[in-house]
C-alpha cells in the first residue's frame, strides 16, 4: 500500500488512528494494534510474502535470544552468523539469485533456468534492520526483550516498512515502550506527511514524466545533448523528491502515532564533495553501512592508506548492490568509491577552491551517477552518457527539450528551489517573528491544506505515480 | 515557538477533519460498489482481488469529477498542453489528442497481410471487400499541436497502410478525403473532448458512402437522395452536454464541454435489433429512435461525466460484441458486414436507413472467430473499419497465428 494512494489516506490512516488513539488507555494494546495494522499494510501489497515477514520476525526474535542466551559461551559468534545468513541468505535468494544465475550462464556458458522469483517489498530495508537488531545485541548495545512484538514492531513498523529509513531497535523499542502523545508532535507529523506527499506527487511524478520519457528515447535512438541533460537533471530531481518525500511521510506519520524517525535527507544536492552527499543523502543507510561493514573492517583507522582504499571499495560497492542487482548499481557504487578515495586522499574538503566550484563538481558527479542508476544495463548508461556530451547523432537541440521544460517549469522551478534550505530559511524567519511573520503564520494553514487537496486530486485523478524506492 | 507549533496545530486539525470528513462521506455514499466488488471476487487469487478491490475504491472516491475538475484547473492554470504523462495533449485549437512519441509511420505490413487473408478467406466469393479509413481527429491544415508536442503520425500509418493494400489489390474507400467538401467547419468535424467525429461528420460520411456503394459497386440503394438528404432527418442539438473520455480524464476546467447533436430519421422506419456481447444478448424492435438509439443517455440526471450519459454510445448501444440491425422498410438493399472499431456506431446506424441488414462485429467484444462469424451470415459486402489510430494488431485479431 503506497502511502500516496486513495486506500492509505482515506480508508487506513483514519482507521488506524481510532483504533490507536481509541486504545489510548493502554499502551500494550496500542502496540499490538500497530502490530496489526503493520502486517496489514505490508498484506495489502504483498499477501503472499506477508507470511516471508512474519517468519523473519520469529527466526529474528528465536536467534536474538540464542545471541543473548549464549553470550558466555562462544556459541553467541555462531548464532549471530546464523542470523546473518538467513537474512542475507533470504536478500540474495529474492533479490540476487536471477542476477547471479543470469551472470554464471553468461560466463560460463550455462543455462540454468532463471527462477521466478518475485521481489517482496521493502526486503532490503527489513532485512537492514533485523542484521543491526542481531549485532546490536551480539553487541550488548541492545537487550532482547521477552515479548515478540518489539521485535515484530521494529521489523514491521508501517511507516517505516516501505522504504526506511533503517531505524535501530534501540532507538525504536524504547519508543515503542515509552513514547508519548504530545499534540506537538502529532501536528509536526501531519504537515510534515502533507509536506511529503507534495514532494513526492506533484515534483517527483512530474520529473518522473520527463525522465521516463527521455529514458525511452535514448533506448530507441539517439537523443540530443539538452534533452538528455534535461532528462538527467530532472532524474537528479524525481529520485530526490521521491525518497525524501516518502521519507518525510513516512517521518510525519510516525510522528502522528508518537514516533520519532530520524532524519534521513539533510539537502544533499547543496553538498560540496561526495563525501558530504553521503552525510545528507540516505542517512540512515550511510549510518548503516558505517557501523555494521565500514567500522567492522577497521574504517579509517587502519595502518596504511591500501586498507583504507580497500573498505572504501567494500562499503561503497556493498552501497551500489543494496540498490539493485545490476551491474549499473555496482558501477555506480564504484563511482562513489572513487570520488570518495580521491577526495580522502587529496585532502579535498580542505582544498582551497570557492565553494560554488565544489558544488558544481559535486553535482556534476551526482547527475552522471544517476544516470547510470536509472538506466537498465551499462550499455544504455552508456550510450545516455555519450549523448549528453554530444558523441552520438542526436544533435544539440530538441524540440522535446523545449516542450518539457515548458510544460513542467512550475514543478522544475519548484525543484530547484526545494533542493535547498529554503523552506527551512523560512520557518526560522517565521520563528524569528521577522518582518510579515503574522502574514507567513496566517499562510500556513492555507498553503499546507492547498497542497494536501492539491494533491488529493491528482491522486485521485489517478495521474502519472511511479515510485523508485518500491523495489529497492 | 509556540506560535511556530499553533500554526502546525490549526494546520493538522485541519488536515485530519478534511481526511475524516472525505473519509465518512466515501463509506456513506460509495460503500456499495465497494462491496459489490468484494463480493463478486470469489474465485481469483488474493492479489488479484486485492488489486480489483483497491481499483474500484479509487474508482468510487466521492466526489471523483470534483477532484478531477480540480486537477484540469490546475493544469489550465499552468498553461499545460500534456496532462498526466501525455494521456492526452491539447493542440493550438483547444482541442484534445491522444498521441504518443513517434518519429514516422507506424509498421503496417502484418495488417495488410491480416485484411488479404480475410479477403482471400471468404467462402463467398461474390462478397465484395473492402477497407473503410475513417478520418483521424488530428486533421490536416487545421490542427496544430504546439511546439515539442509529440505527434503520432496516424494519417502517415493510415496512408501507407492504405497503399500498401492497394498494392495488394484491396479496395479501399478513405472517408478522409473530401471532408473539406462537407461544409462542417474544421473545428465541429469532431468532439474536442473525444476521439471520434460528430454525429454531423458521421451523417455527412454516410452520404460519401451511400454514393460509393451505388456508383463504384453497383449497390441496390434506391431514393438515395432522398435518404442522404439532411432535410429529412431531425437534428437536435444537446448543448454543453457532452464530456468524451479525454474531458473525462482531464475534466472540464481544461478540456471545455462539447454539444451533441442526435441525428434521426423524420420518415417512417421500421428496424429489429440484435446484439450479443459475451452472454448478454439484446433484442429490440421499432422505429430508428426505438431500436437503434439509446434513449437514457439524454434522459440521465447524473450529469456529463456519467457513464450513462455517454451519448456517442447512445448509436447502436455502443460497442458490441456482433450486432444485427434489419431494415424492414428496405427489404432489397445491400447487406453489409463490418469489422469494426467504434467509428463505425454512428456510420452504420445512418448507413442502415439504405440498406436490407447491417452486421457489425468488434475484435474487442467478439471473443469467438471473426472469419467463421463472416461466412455465417449472408452478406453483399464486407467491410473493415478502424480509424488511422486504432491500426494495431489488438484490432486485426484474425489470422492472426
């Protein structure tokens, strides 16, 4: 179930808050109606591997214990790799096995069937937060709790099922244990929910109309030099818009049931190298990788610069394959190591260059590296990329170039100017009580509703509503 | 701070009244539908009915057309000439297309070499045969679309569609030629708010066809000129009451409201009809109005955007599966069979006031075989007929293995 979509906003979310908020005498009952709707939510998308769900909870929950139950005895090392196989084991099954097959008959010269297989939603996220809930008991950073359905609501929570962000049990059982309802933060969560939809419908879908179209013409022909830097621009765009507006639903609603998500987008497009894209860019998965791979193999405090080379190569490629099992994702992830590595070795954040320069190298590496995300196959990467500097016959201009600037330029100047702390700017002006704060206090309201009927009929109309982070 | 929170209070209160108050009016007014669907998902997988209940739960959003106008207006208001990833655009004259991203004529080969196996698989050999191009709605010399919008080149799929038949020795007729001569002003050939022409482009193409029928093939039309004759037919003129599926998807903000003009006999008539699309068979009686015209339509009070009050659909109920029309008034002319998309609805209501009987058969409703259907029936001609857009292999659903 997308939160964006006509069942969730108008059937689920209301229902799911007075059953919530009718238990509000009793936070246990509150908890396994959560439970409840979770499994519910994930059920309406994925009927068949809501029971794949339900099984991780347990074989989560039952090695969790053997983790802590055996922590004086060796045996605790087993357990943990025991539980990082089954949920590494079941990723690479429903998410990697076609593409490993795939490429061992290629190779070889084999041909061994391809099994029909087809990919549950969200796995990679779920399957992220049970191997940190195991190491963070293996750890001794957690404790694992008696009753199932902490565990079951950490795995399953549905704001966070879809597409993160990739919470740790820590932080989020003693949520679930102790949160309380405060109306500041169930009136942050819905503005920030609306403010989400909006990023998501009215920018990403309309950047996704470019994109998808571009992305088509290059598959059938050559495509002029603005078109596919146009196409490439609004890509930057919609998977932006995309996953920080999912993201900032996903925040908002969790707020609106009394959970606080940390933040996974901090304005990456403003970043200055590669390295700061990744501290605002996905956080919680950056996190991730840092604590449970990076930090695992010595990270930066390793003897000499090859081993330092070599975990950058580990986290970043390992980055590239969680986004899809495609040779595009590891030649993308290879692209961020390399950056990375070069900026770590020169020193980069402490060269002396305007940060416009920085900002301009940033960016440009980011569009290139996203359009080898988006495309199919590395040959579709690169003849995208040939064209956008003029190595094929597509020309300079299009007349298309024109048209989807024209027809989107509300939703691209809109992108442009949400990519930066703008917004941000404003609300401290408005707490500041600046100059016309009464006047942007009375507008809020107004914009907030206008954006949510806004939305609501371009949901409801049933218009163009791709969503990239679905599969990953 | 306070202030900053109060604002996001009002703002969220909002919000959730906006969503309970849509959410309350949906299960009162919209409930039923939902679940009728529920209840008629017996026997299909859980993700099939998962998907046919979330279907018409967003099919039945109250106030769905509210929504949708709503959505037009915005785009009016951006100036936009595509909505919805190029579902529909909008040429210079305010008028709605479908299009989609072409760069020439679509490849024809395999619908011609469908129609010459049809031709060349009639039994009876005296049937005459032939390809009836309807006109396409982007109409040269008058329609423009703006600068970058993607044109889908049908009139070029429909010309060398048409010259590669006659390179294999099948008639064609192209309705598209002489349109100019009709007298209808470029801009009422068709609805702006759908695909197809006018009734009035309808009934005046019946006349260029009648003519051909008689003078190239000899067809026993008797009084045609009096019968092509407008004079002798009501036109009454439905204004602002017609929303063809483009306004549908778009609303009427952006897409504007057509008029409908029902055309129908002044003399008497006397007609059976029959149809059967699936299981649902349907046999009527009477004059033209009693047995080839939907009534309801003009009669409906659920507005422009109803089904119900699809008016286009009002000619031959639509689109069926097969359909018989016999003209008791015009026992001795010709018998016509066409294989049909739903250009056809209103040509062949107009064109059976000259003929004996009038078969019709549409690929998209007829599951069973369109050839074994053909040489059922006893025919003078048989025609095939999809407009410039619709020359896809979906419709040329006969030899096709």
């Amino acid at each position: 179930m997308l939160f964006s979509s006509v069942i969730f906003i108008l059937y689920f979310l209301p229902v799911a808050l007075i059953l919530y908020y009718g238990a509000f005498f009793s936070k246990g009952l509150q908890n396994y109606i959560l439970l409840f709707l979770s499994l519910g939510f994930y059920a309406w998308g994925e009927p068949y591997y809501v029971i794949l769900m339900i099984a991780s909870i347990f074989f989560n929950y039952v090695v969790g214990h053997l983790i802590v139950g055996f922590k004086n005895k060796s045996y605790s090392k087993y357990f943990l790799i025991l539980g990082c196989v089954g949920n590494l084991g079941s990723l690479f099954i429903f998410k990697y096995l076609n593409f490993f097959i795939k490429n061992i008959n290629q190779l070889q010269g084999y041909q061994i069937p391809l099994p029909k297989i087809a990919l549950p939603i969200g796995i990679s996220f779920f399957t992220f937060k049970a191997v940190s809930y195991l190491v963070d008991l293996y750890r001794e950073k957690t404790t694992a709790e008696k009753n199932p359905l902490y565990v079951g609501l950490y795995i399953a929570l549905f704001p966070q099922l879809l597409a993160g962000p990739i919470s740790r049990y820590g932080d989020i059982v003693e949520q679930i244990k102790n949160r309380k309802f405060t109306w500041q933060k169930f009136s942050v969560g819905t503005c920030r929910f609306v403010i989400g939809m909006g990023k998501k419908i009215l920018i990403s879908n309309s950047m996704a109309v470019i994109v998808d179209r571009v992305f088509q013409m290059n598959l059938n022909s050559d495509i002029a030099v603005t078109l596919a830097w146009l196409g490439s621009i609004a890509y930057t765009f919609q998977i932006y818009f995309d996953f920080s507006g999912y993201s900032d639903m996903a925040i908002g609603i969790g707020l609106m049931f009394g959970f606080k998500f940390e933040e996974n987008f901090n304005y990456p497009y403003i970043s200055k190298s590669i390295t700061e894209f990744w501290r605002r860019w996905h956080i919680s998965l950056s996190l991730w990788f840092k604590d449970y791979l990076y930090f695992p193999l010595g990270g930066s405090r390793v003897k000499n610069k090859d081993k330092l080379i070599r975990n950058l190569l580990i986290v970043w490629v390992s980055t590239g394959i969680w986004h899809g099992a495609e040779w595009t994702f590891v030649v993308w992830g290879f692209l961020n190591f390399v950056c990375i590595a070069f900026e770590r070795l020169i020193s980069f954040n402490q060269i002396d260059i305007a940060a416009k320069y920085k900002r301009i190298y940033a960016l440009f590496i980011i569009n290139l590296g996203w359009v080898i995300f988006r495309s199919s196959d590395l040959l579709e990467a690169g003849r995208y990329i040939s064209s956008m500097f003029g190595f094929t016959q597509g020309g300079f201009w299009s007349p298309y170039t024109y048209m989807f600037i024209k027809e989107n330029l509300v939703f691209l100047i809109a992108a442009i100017i949400f990519s930066t702390p703008i917004a941000r700017k404003v609300n401290k002006f408005i707490v500041d009580k600046s100059l016309g704060h009464n006047i942007l206090e009375g507008l809020y309201p107004l914009a907030i509703v206008g954006i949510f009927l806004i939305c609501m009929s371009y949901i409801v109309k049933g218009s163009y509503n791709p969503f990239i982070y679905f599969k990953f | 701070m306070e202030r900053f929170f109060f604002k996001k209070l009002i703002t969220s209160i909002l919000i959730v009244l906006i969503i309970f108050g849509l959410s309350i009016t949906n299960l009162i007014n919209n409930y039923k539908p939902i679940i009728d669907t529920v209840e008629a998902q017996k026997d299909i997988s859980i993700s099939n009915r998962i998907k046919n209940i979330d279907a018409s739960i967003k099919d039945n959003t109250y106030g769905k057309y509210a929504f949708i106008d709503f959505y037009g207006y915005l785009q009016k208001l951006m100036d936009k000439n595509e909505e919805s990833n190029f579902e529909v655009v909008k040429d210079d004259n305010g008028t709605l297309h479908y299009t989609f991203f072409g760069d020439k004529a679509n490849p024809v080969y395999e619908l011609v070499k469908r129609t010459e196996a049809l031709k060349n698989g009639l039994k009876d050999e005296s049937v005459k045969f032939a390809y009836i191009m309807p006109p396409d709605k982007y109409y040269k010399g008058y329609s423009n679309l703006p600068y970058g919008i993607p044109y889908n080149y049908a009139n070029e799929t429909a010309d060398s569609f048409l010259d590669l038949l006659k390179q294999n020795n099948i008639d064609t007729i192209d309705l598209r030629e002489n349109l100019a001569e009709s007298g209808i002003e470029p801009k009422d050939l068709f609805f702006k708010t759908d695909h197809h022409w006018k009734t009035e482009t309808a009934f005046w193409e019946f006349g260029q066809l009648a003519n051909i029928l008689k003078n190239k093939y000899g067809a026993n039309i008797e009084d045609i000129d009096f019968y092509t004759n407008k004079d002798n037919y009501n036109f009454i003129t439905y204004k602002d009451s017609y929303v063809g599926s483009m306004g549908r998807k778009t609303g009427i903000p952006y897409s504007g409201v057509d008029d409908f003009t029902l055309i129908y006999p002044k003399f008497n008539t006397d007609y059976t009809y029959y149809s059967k699309t699936g299981e649902q068979e349907t046999n009527l009686s009477g004059r033209f109005e009693e047995a080839l015209i939907t009534i309801s339509p003009f009669r409906t009070n659920k507005g422009v955007y109803a089904l119900e009050g699809d008016k286009y659909s009002s000619y031959l109920f639509g689109n069926q599966g097969i359909v018989h029309v016999v003209n008791k008034k015009v026992p001795n002319g010709p018998k016509i069979l066409f294989v049909k998309d739903s250009y056809t609805v209103a040509l062949a209501a107009f064109l059976s006031t000259v003929c004996s009987d009038i078969y019709m058969v549409d690929p998209r409703y007829y599951t069973g075989s369109i050839p074994e259907y053909i040489d059922s029936v006893k025919t003078d001609f048989v025609f095939v007929s999809f407009y410039p857009q619709d020359l896809t292999e979906d419709f040329f659903r006969f030899y096709d293995k």
